[in-house]
C-alpha cells in the first residue's frame, strides 16, 4: 500500500466536498470530491493555532494537555490529561475522531509526527520491524499508533492525511483552540450539540527568534502593558480573598488601574494569576473594566490547589483577554515550580511599560523584582504596601 498517495476519489453528490481552496495539500484537488468531514488535529503546546484553511467539517485541536473537537452543524467534545506529552495528546486527538466519525475523512493537521506516518510509510517500516524503528527500539506511544494504524487499515480507502503549517486566522479554529484551552486549564472535557458556548480566550502562540515558544516575547501582546506581581496569601491576610487585607489591596489595584487607563486608553494588564497579588490584580482589572493577560509560568497551576481556589482561579482565567503559558514543561519539583515562576517574572519584567508591586518593601526576592522594574520603567512603578 502507498501511503504517500491520496486514496481514489469517492464521489458523493449528497455531501459538500473540498476543492483546490485547501490550503497546504500536497496533492492540490486530488481530493476534490472527498466529502468535507474534516477534522483538524493539531500541536499546540503553549498556544492557538489558526491554519489558513476554511470549510465547514470537522477541526480538532490540542492545548498542552487539553483537546477538543466539534463540528459546526453537530457534536463537539473535549477532554484533558493531568500528565502526558504533546505527542500523546496528538495520537489520541486522531485516534478519537477516527472513532468517532465514521465514513471518508481527511485529517488535516499541523503535526508532521502524525501526518508523515501515514505519508511516508513509517507505520508499514514498524509493522515489518516488531514494532521496532530505525535505531532498533521499541517505537514510542505503541499503545495508541497500533489502534490508529489498525483503523486505517480497516478504511484504506476513506482516510487522507494532510499536512498544513499552523497560526493562520480561521475562526472555526479559534473556536476550537477556546475548547481546548479550557479542557486544558480546568482539567475536565465537555460535550454537546452545536456551536460550544461560554468560551474563554485563545491560548496565544508567541514565537520567538529561533520558531520556538519563548516567554521573553511578551512584548508581543499589543497595548500599554502594566504588569501586576507582588506577596502571596500569607502577607496579604491568608488564602481567604474576602479578608480585610485582601480587599483592601484589590481596591488599591483597581485604584491604580482605573488612573493608569485614563492616561493609557490602550492599557492591558499582565498577571500570572498566582495566589496572593497576581489573583487580586486580574480581579482588580476586572473590577476597572481594563484587559487582562493571563500569564502562566507552565501548565495547570492549580493542579494541586484547593477546590474553592481553583474555582477562583479557572474563572479569572476564562475571563482573561488571552492566556500566554512560557513554559510547557510541568514542574516535578518545588524547586523547578519555583524556577518557572522565576522566568516567567524575568520575562514580565521585560516586556512591560509599568508596573504594581504588591511589596512591603521587606521581602528580598520582590525587592530584586522591584530593581529590575525600575530600570526597566523607572516613572511607572507603583508600589504598594499591604495594609
């Protein structure tokens, strides 16, 4: 069997089919009479992926360790995994809507590891070998290629894998990215019919010089960009948000964005959305009416927080203007999370035009914080100190 070549077209005068318009085949309109009931599966890391393809079937999508699919005139489903890799969340991206969708399919996708094993014949080299690749070990991810090589030996002749380049502008993928962030971020899927409602932002790709994800490109988010960082529950009266100290820091912050946004009329707001400070200034922003960015250091913060907090925290997230993740690597560790939360800072610091410090003017670490700020926009710092 040629994997590289596209099956024989399988008319179908019932069903809408994808002409020449589709971006990034390799074979342009060999697929013109394949019904259009797409779906896009693709990598997404730390961010959206928009590939510049339109139609109206099936597109998938993954977000770190979150995934979702829909079609605009019928079901849609998410879902997420506390702890896997990106390929994993590919292979199980193919291997859910090959079982989901029944008849021919193209899957379009921007993830060359999925795309080129059926293209390129990698899967026909395993089966030979064991199950074994070039280097003679075990192939990676067993567990989900056999079952997807098994279906597409089952419908030789229904499915088509398509490689197209990702961060393009179509608003079906949009949608689709929204899903799967918010799998991503809550750790849970849903699932209907119809267009998926109440969705929160995007996950934005930033991209630095070398093509890779880089958290020292936040100066990439357009607009003012006033930074908010400062102590965490402890020096702010404790974990509950309603105590005294906490209110009264929230009023301050708000206090200070309004003023700024009279001056900035495009101020957005930038906030890790951590406990103590970071949490009290994207609810502050809220409160001002300003954009907020929420900025995470890696994947799922709030895995191990309490019930309460999280729900506190998968809100602000919901209602962020867009979520930036630096890292997509979870830390293992104290010390690795306490590092992540360190670039991630390194990188607000570099990218902002002002800044609220939630500091006592004590605690050493802020205090370095509050250094680099300064050098970096000595006439827009404000700091504040908790009552």
């Amino acid at each position: 069997m040629n994997t590289g070549s596209p099956p024989d077209p399988l008319p179908d005068p019932n069903r809408a089919s994808v002409g020449r318009e589709h971006v990034g085949s390799p074979y342009p309109g060999a697929f013109s009479t394949l019904p259009s009931q797409h779906y896009r599966q693709l990598d997404s890391q730390i961010g959206t992926r928009h590939p510049r393809h339109h139609d109206s079937g099936q597109h998938f999508a993954t977000v770190g360790s979150g995934l979702a699919w829909l079609h605009p005139t019928g079901q849609f489903a998410s879902g997420a995994d506390p702890s896997t890799t990106n390929q994993r969340m590919e292979l199980t991206a193919v291997l859910e809507a090959l079982r989901a969708l029944p008849g021919p399919l193209q899957v379009v996708s921007d993830s060359e590891y999925v795309v080129k094993c059926f293209n390129d014949g990698w899967f026909e080299k395993w089966e030979v070998n064991g199950w074994r690749n070039s280097k003679k070990k075990d192939v990676e991810n067993q567990d989900l290629w056999r079952p997807v090589v098994q279906l597409f030996h089952q419908r030789p002749r229904e499915l088509a894998f398509t490689w197209v380049k990702g961060h393009g502008d179509d608003p079906m993928n949009d949608l689709v990215d929204r899903l799967a962030t918010e799998a991503a971020h809550s750790q849970s899927g849903r699932s209907g019919t119809g267009e998926p409602g109440e969705l929160g932002p995007a996950d934005v790709p930033l991209r630095g010089r070398h093509g890779g994800t880089s958290g020292s490109r936040l100066e990439q988010v357009p607009g003012w960009r006033l930074v908010v960082l400062g102590h965490r529950p402890p020096e702010l009266g404790g974990y509950d948000p309603e105590n005294p100290v906490a209110k009264k820091v929230r009023a301050k912050l708000a206090q200070v964005i309004v003023g700024s946004h009279t001056v900035q009329p495009d101020l957005v707001v930038l906030t890790g959305i951590g406990l103590g400070a970071e949490m009290l200034g994207a609810e502050a922003a809220e409160l001002a009416g300003v954009p907020y960015v929420a900025v995470l250091a890696y994947p799922n913060p709030d895995a191990l927080w309490p019930p309460r907090t999280r729900t506190r925290y998968r809100r602000l997230v919901s209602k962020a203007h867009a979520t930036l993740t630096v890292s997509s690597k979870h830390p293992r560790t104290k010390q690795e999370a306490g590092k992540a939360a360190g670039t991630r800072n390194s990188a607000l610091v570099a990218a902002a035009h002002g800044a609220l410090v939630v500091w006592d003017g004590v605690d050493r670490e802020l205090g370095s914080v509050v250094t680099a700020l300064e050098r970096r926009a000595p006439d827009d710092i404000w700091l504040i100190a908790p009552p």
